[in-house]
C-alpha cells in the first residue's frame, strides 16, 4: 500500500463507529526460558519470567479497532469468575474501547494461557464453555446489540463457537441496518445469512467446504461453492503470507498479493484483519484500499508477541519500509530501535551494541563489525552526526555525510540496525536499547568505554574487539592527502 493512500485511509477510518460482537476472551501469555527436561516425565522445564495478559477474541478486534482510531463498542459475555473481573478490566485500560460486557455466572469466562520460550509455543492450555447463550442472557445480548448499533458504519462479529453468536444475535445484527462482517470458525456458513462478508483463513474456509484451499485455484473453487451453500453478500479469505482472496457473489475471485513480512507471532492477526476491514468499510474506502488497509494491519501485527494492537504510526513506518531498499530500512530512529529490540527480546536474541564515526569504512571496520556480529544475535551500530563527529575530530571531518555513512554500514549483513545520534556520546542510545553485549574496540579499556557502567547494572557484559593495525580513518585521510600533494 503506497503511503499516500494509506495517508488517506488512516484519515478517513479516524472517529469511524464500529461495534464489536462476539466471544470475549483473555489471553494470558506466560513466558520464559527451558534449559533442562524434567526428570519426572519428558518434557521441558520452563523457568518463567514474565506474563501478559490482554483481551483476545472479539476483545482483540475491539482492541485493534480503538489503536487504529475508531470508536468501538465491545458486546460479550463473561462469567462471575475472577477471569471475568479481568476482562471488566481490561476494557477499562483500553482506551477508546466501550465496554458492554453481559455477566453469565453459569459459565466461565474463556481463558487462553500459551506458555512461549524462545519464540516458540510450548503449550496452550483452555478454559471454557462452548454452548450457546440462552434465555434472559441472549435477550440482554440482542437488546443490548440493537441499542449499540445505532449509529454505528459496521457491526464486527466475532464467532469463536462459544456461544454469544446466537441466531438472534446475528438476526439482531443484519436487522441494524449497516453492514455486517462475520469472522467465523463454524462449520457451516449458512446461519449468518446475508451478511455483507464473511471472513474465514483457509484453514477454516477448508473446514466448511470439506474442500483444499492451498492455492489459488482451490481457494476460488472453495469460495465459488461456500457462496452457493449460504446467502452471504461475499467471502473474504485471509491466507497469510499468500494475501487475501475476496469473492463476490457474482463476479470472479480476485485474489491480492501481500509483501512478505517476518511472522513473529500470529496470535490475532485474524483479529487485526477484521478490524482493519470494518474500519475501511465504515468510512466509505474503496474495497481494494480497504483490503490493502487490512494485509498490511495485519503484517505489522504478526511481528509483535501476543495478541497486539496495531497503530497508524505503526502502519505508517511499514509502508515506508516497504518502499526501501534493504538496507535504507535498517537505518532506525531510537523509538524504532526501541521497538526492533523489544520484538528481538521477545524472541529471546541476545542484543549488541557498538558505536562510532565510521567515516571512511575499511577493512579493519569490516573485520570489528563481524566480530561484534560474532558475540550477538543482532548487532546496533550507533552512529554519530556529521555535528557530532566534527566535535570529536575537528573541522574538516567527517568526510562522508551521515546519509552515505549511515547507507554503507547498513549494506553489511552483519549490522542489523544503524541508529545516528547527535550528541557527543552515545548513552542515551545505549540506556533505550539496553543491550545484551556492549562493544568497543581493543584500543579502549574497559572504564574508558562510555554505556560500560549501566551496561553492567543490568546483567550485561562488555567486550573488546580486536584491531587490526594499519587501518584507520586517519591514516586513510593522510595517504590521501599526501597523494593530493603530490
């Protein structure tokens, strides 16, 4: 999506009224490092170190909905459990999110614990009821959807199979007015009638169909024949790296292509898909905008951990990125280098940190940056202003600029991010990232190297690359000065 049109989207989605209904979960991430099997039984011990808990399920669409600028209203269920009082809360602390949470004390609320070490998932443990809401319960769910959705550009329903998405929920919902889209994981998409989209993967598209939808031709196939068994408007099919192929009734499958993107996590990037798509839809954006809206919404969402949010910051920088060669995107602000290290950390890669002129890079700059490289999993180079480099040697420096300094270091496969920074060293920097491995030259001693102290505070180690004699900046400048002269 080019940035222009995202410009505009983003513009037009702003202050768009979504209301969210569906099955309201908590997602409970625990994390932490496996070292060892147990000696009870084969399987690993985790040493936990951390948790997150958020909203998941239509809580997550919601989420999504309020961080891309809408206004959202959340319909769900929860139990008399202390799950429940966490999701009451939840809503709370999510800014711009309107909570109509219905409590059902005959039923649990939907609890999702994943246990996660070094990127992976190890488990996923369930607690739930999946039965349909029945009496006074379904009646406070249809009033409440009825009084919602006045005044609101789209309903978003979320069926996980738990039970808020009732016949007279989705009646309730087509009967508003607006358009209806329905994420759905049900066997059959006849129950929802003519709904204006339903938006299944292929797995569950292949679910349904009792068809394969692994390429494209499967996938229309799949579509073709899901839109002859109900009465929806369209089906739109998110593939993951493959993109999303949208049929409507009538007319051929288009399918459309998205950039390939890292996948860290892709816990509620369905969640973020359908949000995306409400909002474009709400505000009148053309199907294809709304589409691309949605993939790259949903490509940023699978490179954070947990069911995360999305924001139009976020989008903005990824369609930036996109347009850059490879090593133009690595060239990062600290609030971006916060974020990379973050999703590293997450991932459980050890960070390093080096820092310096590099004016005229040589061999003997090649040669510390790999070995710098050696002793981390990702490697920031922080990077001094023209300013700053003039303050540490003097007028006449630096040679290069900051842009053609900056583009040279991220050419190397061994430099992950380059960070320029402004001032005469590079502690801020260093504080932000709060690396791992802090890495300076063997011409230094270890109290001479700035960040050594606060690195150390924090567990990490400082490390000496080697140097190889005979190269230098300096001496660079001088062997070309004396051929000048010459």
């Amino acid at each position: 999506m080019d940035l222009s049109t995202l410009q505009h989207v983003l513009a037009a989605v702003g202050g768009s009224r979504v209301v969210c209904v569906g099955d309201v979960m908590i997602d409970r991430f625990v994390y932490g490092d496996v070292t060892r099997v147990s000696p009870e039984a084969p399987i690993p011990v985790l040493a936990r170190t951390r948790e997150m808990v958020m909203l998941g399920g239509a809580g997550n669409v919601a989420r999504n909905v309020a961080a891309l600028g809408g206004e959202v209203s959340l319909i769900g269920l929860v139990g008399g459990d202390p799950e429940g009082h966490e999701a009451l809360r939840l809503v709370g602390d999510d800014t711009g999110v309107e909570g109509f949470l219905i409590r059902d004390p005959s039923r649990p609320t939907t609890l999702k614990t994943r246990f996660v070490s070094g990127g992976q998932q190890l488990l996923r443990v369930d607690l739930e009821e999946s039965r349909p809401a029945e009496g006074e319960v379904d009646e406070r769910l249809v009033r409440t959807v009825r009084d919602v959705a006045r005044g609101a550009g789209v309903i978003l329903i979320s069926d996980y199979g738990k039970g808020v998405v009732t016949d007279a929920v989705i009646a309730a919902a087509r009967e508003a007015g607006i358009p209806v889209i329905v994420d759905s994981k049900a066997r059959s998409f006849l129950r929802y009638g003519a709904v204006d989209i339903i938006k299944p993967n292929a797995a569950e598209l292949a679910y349904a169909t009792g068809m394969p939808a692994q390429t494209s031709d499967e996938v229309a196939a799949a579509i073709e024949y899901a839109l002859s068994l109900c009465e929806a408007k369209a089906i739109l099919v998110t593939r993951a790296s493959k993109g999303i192929s949208l049929g409507v009734r009538g007319e051929p499958v288009r399918h459309f292509a998205t950039a390939p993107r890292e996948v860290f996590d892709a816990s509620g990037a369905g969640d973020t898909t359908i949000a995306a798509l409400g909002l474009g839809l709400a505000a009148g954006a053309a199907i294809e905008d709304t589409i691309a809206f949605a993939m790259l919404a949903s490509g940023v969402a699978v490179t954070k951990a947990g069911t995360a949010v999305v924001t139009p910051e976020e989008m903005m920088e990824a369609s930036i990125s996109a347009h850059l060669a490879p090593a133009e995107a690595k060239i990062v602000t600290p609030q971006r280098m916060a974020d990379e290290v973050a999703r590293w950390r997450a991932k459980g890669l050890r960070v390093g940190f080096t820092n310096g002129c590099f004016d005229i890079l040589h061999r003997g700059h090649v040669a510390y940056l790999n070995q710098a490289r050696n002793w981390c999993d990702r490697l920031i180079v922080g990077l001094n202003s023209d300013r700053s480099v003039r303050a540490l040697k003097g007028e006449g420096r630096p040679v290069n600029d900051l842009e053609g300094r900056a583009m040279v270091l991220a050419g190397l496969a061994c430099v992950d991010l380059v960070a320029p920074f402004d001032e005469d060293t590079p502690i801020d920097l260093i504080t932000t990232a709060r690396p791992d491995v802090l890495i300076k030259g063997a011409d230094y001693s270890e109290d001479q190297v700035v960040g050594a102290v606060e690195v150390r505070s924090w567990g990490g180690e400082v490390r000496l690359a080697e140097i190889i004699d005979g190269y230098s900046t300096t001496a660079a400048i001088a062997r070309m000065t004396a051929k000048d002269g010459q």
